[in-house]
C-alpha cells in the first residue's frame, strides 16, 4: 500500500508468501539514550538535530522541537533525525561492541517481526489505530482538516501515535501503548516513527530506501504494516533526516 509519490511508486505487488532465514530483531527502536551512549562512545559526528517535547504556552507554537543539547528527558524516546547513513554507522558500532553482526532490516524482514505470519493488518490485529480519525483521508502531508481535529478532540482509542499534525503532535516513550506488540514481542511497530529498512523504494531509484511503521506525524493509515513509504525521493536515504524517523536494529543468526 503507498499514499504519495505514486509517481516514482514501482507497480503494486499481488500478496506473496516469503521464506525468510532466522533473524533477530530489537523489542524497541534504539532510543536518545542509546544514541548518545554511541556518539560519546565512539566520537560519530551526527549532523541532525536533537528534538524534545515542550511544555506550557511554547508547546501550542510547536510541541516537537529543535533544542541545542541532549535532552536527558528523552531518554526513552525513539530517537529521530537519523539518516540511513547515520544508523547503518550506530549498527556497525553495536556489531563491534556485542561481536555479532548488526545491521538494518530489509523490507520483508520488517513485516515479518511486525505482523507475523498470518498477515495481520497492524501489530495486534485489526482493530483500527484511531477510529476517531476514520473519516479523514490517508496523506503524508497532514492538512487543516488533522489540526483542527486534533486541537479540540482527543483519541478514544490509541492503539499507534499517529494522526498528529506536526505543531502540536509528538511521539511517546517506547513501550507506551501495551497493546502496540507484534506476535513476536517486537513494540511500536505501528506509528510512533517511521523505520529505515535496507530495501530499495524502486529497483530503478539507486539511493532512496522504504521505511516502515508510519510515524506520529502521519496519518493513521500509514501505520498498516503493509504500507511502505520512501520518506524522500529528492534526498537520498545516506543524508535524509527528518523529526519523525528513526530505526530499529535486526541481528543476522549466522
């Protein structure tokens, strides 16, 4: 399922059946705390940014914003503003400390520790994400008729961050929401952020990868675990970062 860049979209696939060999995948996406103990481990210069949550009257202006240092409030947050390039570096760096081989995960490799293996919509099943935002249409760029909503109507049912629009949405802490667990164990798999994976978004794009999950910032719909997305297809994955983006780290059994 793709909601833009229909354009630059390879044709859709019919539902096939994959044979994977074993992987491992991580329960969360690696979190701020995670990603600094890497930067002051081992000297990466990170180009991105770091976000956090604002409170008070400062938070209606936009509530996910850009701070100059470390928020250590954020520790258990996904972390964001990562590029491919950066958490391809952060799994190689893991590779040397726990000395087995970390990497990202690829597309197919993604749904299967997100859905298992009787083609679930979402992590839990089918229950939607946030019924109350239903009757709204699936876009990537979260129009008037999200933050309007969303100013004055809070979820009934959350079962993924998502639907929030950018000035007054954030995402939550990893584990937040119980029921957001894949039948593997794997947490947050459904909003929240998006994902890099190591698949190409189309054989004939050299150099823009899928990422998966949907992301607080999005609509509900992108957080189907079927639904892939390329982030950009005017900046390459090596240097995309964006406030909504993050990874999850897989572990070849070799």
């Amino acid at each position: 399922m793709t909601y833009e860049r229909l354009e630059q979209a390879p044709p859709p696939r019919p539902r096939q059946t994959m044979e994977l060999a074993e992987f491992w995948m991580g329960k969360y996406p690696v979190t701020y705390a995670e990603w600094k103990r890497f930067l002051d481990a081992s000297g990466y210069h990170w180009p991105g940014r770091w976000y956090a949550i604002r409170p008070g009257w400062r938070g209606w202006l936009r509530r996910f914003a850009v701070v100059p240092d470390y928020p250590a409030e954020m520790a258990d947050y996904p972390m964001v503003d990562v590029s491919q390039a950066d958490a391809l570096a952060y799994c190689a760096w893991l590779s040397e400390q726990l000395q087995v081989h970390c990497t990202l995960p690829d597309e197919f490799q993604w749904e299967k520790a997100a859905r298992g293996t009787d083609g679930r919509t979402y992590p839990w099943g089918e229950a939607l994400p946030r019924p109350d935002l239903a009757h709204l249409r699936a876009t990537h760029t979260l129009k008037l008729d999200y933050y309007f909503y969303n100013l004055f109507v809070r979820p009934r049912q959350e079962l993924a961050r998502s639907g929030w629009y950018w000035r007054i949405g954030a995402p939550l802490p990893v584990g937040a929401i119980p029921q957001n667990v894949s039948p593997y164990g794997c947490c947050d798999m459904a909003g929240n952020i998006w994902e890099w994976t190591t698949s190409l978004y189309n054989e004939k794009l050299p150099g823009f990868h899928v990422v998966k999950g949907g992301s607080w910032g999005y609509s509900p719909q992108h957080t189907a675990c079927h639904c892939r997305s390329a982030c950009s297809v005017t900046t390459p994955s090596a240097d995309y970062r964006a406030q909504g983006t993050g990874f999850r780290v897989l572990i070849v059994n070799n």
